[in-house]
C-alpha cells in the first residue's frame, strides 16, 4: 500500500518524505507540480516508490485507477504565496483541489492529514481553534478557512468510535527549516535573515507597528522538524480526528530570530541592544501594501492538539535557529 506525499518536492512535503524513509517507508507516492525544477533537489535523496504530476494523481483518483492502492494521503500540496494576487488560482489548488482529494479519501476509507495555516486566525488574539476566532485578511486564509470549514461540514455526524476514516488538520504557524530556499519571498523570517546577513553583514526587519517596537513583532515560529513529529504521531494514531494547532504555544519577536541567526553565524552571545548598537540590526519602514493584511502576532493554542494526546515537546527559535543556521552553513 501507497503512503501519498502531496507537494513532496515542497518545504514540508519533501521533509515528510526523508522522516518516512527514516521510519523505513519507501513505499511513497510523491506528487507535485515541477514547473519550478529546482524543487527536485529536495528529493534526491529519497526513496519513493513513484512520482506523478499534481493534475495527473487527481485524474487518477478520479477515474478509480488508484483505488485500493493507497494507506494514507498526507495533503502538503498548495499554493504557499500569501501575496499571490490571482484568487482563482489560489482557490483552484487550495480548496478545489483539496477538496477532490478529501471526498476520495472518503469514499475509500482512506486516512488524510492535509496542510492548513494560522494564517486563518488573521489579526485576531485568540488562536483556539474555533469559527469565532477565524478572521482570513487575503485569498490564501480564505481558502485555507473554506476547506477546513469543508471537513467540518462533512465530517460534523462522525462517530468517534466507529469506522471513519482519519481526517486531520494542521494549521501551521510560521515553519522554518532545511528545504525551504526554493521559496523565494516567502521563505521563513529565519532563511531570510541569514541570507540577508551573509550577504550584508546584517539584517533587515520591520520597524515598529500597530503598537509594536521596532522588530518586535511576534510570530509562533515552529522548526519543521517538529511539525513533521506532529504529522508522523497523527500518522500512527488513525483514531485522531479534527482541526489541531501546530505551533509551538510560544510567541517570540523577529528580533529573537535575527538575533539567533547573528550569534550563531559568528559564534557569539550578545544581547539584542548590542546587536543593535553595532548595526547588525537595521529597521526598515513597514510595507504600506501589508497594512491591514498582516499577522503581528500568533501564538498557538496547544490545549486541543494535548487533550488529543500529543505529548512531543517543541524547540524555542534559541534552539531550533540556531541548529538550522548550522545546517545552512554546512552547504
């Protein structure tokens, strides 16, 4: 039987791959879209059982060809761009398309584990995972919103003790780690501040806003590895349903991040105001185009993804920055 990988050669998708080959799963089906090639880099190194095109595994679910073939579906695959200005496209790969995937998975009893976002939640200060705190601010939340209101609406009259078949939701907070600098633009803040600091010497964050000191604002930045933990217990837990949180329950300034890039590219241990002082640190004005549609602060609200029985603990950026600024000077 088929374990699909959904955006496999992506950030999270081709992580999820190398964590099920470590787990000694080969037998992996991974899909994507490679128009952007030079995502197939992240899968070199994999073991996968086959690769087909995005547009060709939907055809194949649809005309039956893959029935009886497959253990599990984990849905990475998405348009990724919270800027991207077409909704149509946005709304064709995120919620159409997620949606097609999600009534195969039920008509064949198959367990699926997709990719949803924090970014739902908006400019909101509650982050449980409920419909009152669900305020999208561009296309890419909305569809995100629309498909877990979806799996709500479809999944509201199962029986917990019966034989349904999983669905389970992460909404991701702000993911950083290896794999990602296909990404452009909407890399993690951590990727982009040691490119900027290799390259300039320091980095580049936004000064204050909406009541906000300069960098100050504040993000739940997870290390991908830990978000990948979370989707393998899900994997091994086929009785866990519902929309969960994944985060890591601590909101920490960019300042946090840029200073864990700094000291650890030089080895040092000074303080943010040192930092600043020597001018590794420079704030540049808000973007006026943000305005009105940016997250300053998130934190997720673990309370659901714990009574579930997750018990995984999760790095501070201290921690995980610093190993992943160590990776990246490794290459």
């Amino acid at each position: 039987m088929l374990t699909v990988v959904t955006g496999a050669a992506g950030f999270i998708g081709s992580q999820l791959v190398a964590a099920l080959n470590r787990a000694g799963v080969s037998e992996i089906l991974a899909v994507d879209d490679l128009e952007n090639g030079a995502k197939a880099r992240n899968l070199a190194g994999a073991e996968i059982a086959d690769y087909l095109d995005k547009r060709d595994f939907l055809a194949q679910l649809e005309s039956g060809r893959l029935d009886g073939s497959i253990d599990a579906i984990l849905h990475q695959g998405a348009c990724a761009d919270t800027m991207e200005p077409d909704g149509r496209y946005v709304m064709e790969n995120n919620y159409a398309y997620s949606k097609a995937v999600f009534d195969w998975c039920q008509d064949e009893q198959v367990a699926l584990i997709y990719a949803s976002s924090a970014a739902v939640y908006g400019a909101g200060r509650e982050f449980g995972e409920a419909r009152e705190n669900e305020r999208p601010l561009n296309v890419y939340a909305y569809s995100k919103y629309l498909f877990d209101q979806y799996v709500r609406k479809r999944t509201a009259g199962f029986d917990p003790d019966g034989d349904s078949a999983q669905v389970a939701g992460l909404r991701y907070f702000n993911v950083y780690g290896p794999n990602e600098a296909h990404k452009g633009r909407m890399a993690s803040v951590a990727f982009q501040a040691y490119q900027q600091f290799r390259a300039d010497g320091r980095v580049r964050l936004f000064a204050g806003s909406g009541g906000y000191e300069d960098g100050g604002q504040q993000r739940d930045f997870i290390h991908v590895d830990d978000a990948i933990g979370v989707n393998l217990w899900l994997l091994e837990h086929r009785e866990v349903s519902g929309i969960f949180n994944c985060g890591t329950g601590r909101a920490q300034t960019f300042n946090d991040v840029a200073a864990a890039v700094i000291n650890t590219v030089n080895g040092w241990d000074l303080s943010l105001e040192e930092l600043v002082q020597k001018d590794f640190i420079e704030y540049i004005p808000f973007p006026p185009q943000l305005a009105g549609r940016y997250q300053s602060y998130t934190q997720a609200d673990l309370a659901r993804l714990r009574e579930a029985g997750y018990g995984g603990s999760f790095q501070s950026v201290e921690e995980g920055v610093a190993g992943y600024v160590r990776n990246l000077m490794k290459t």
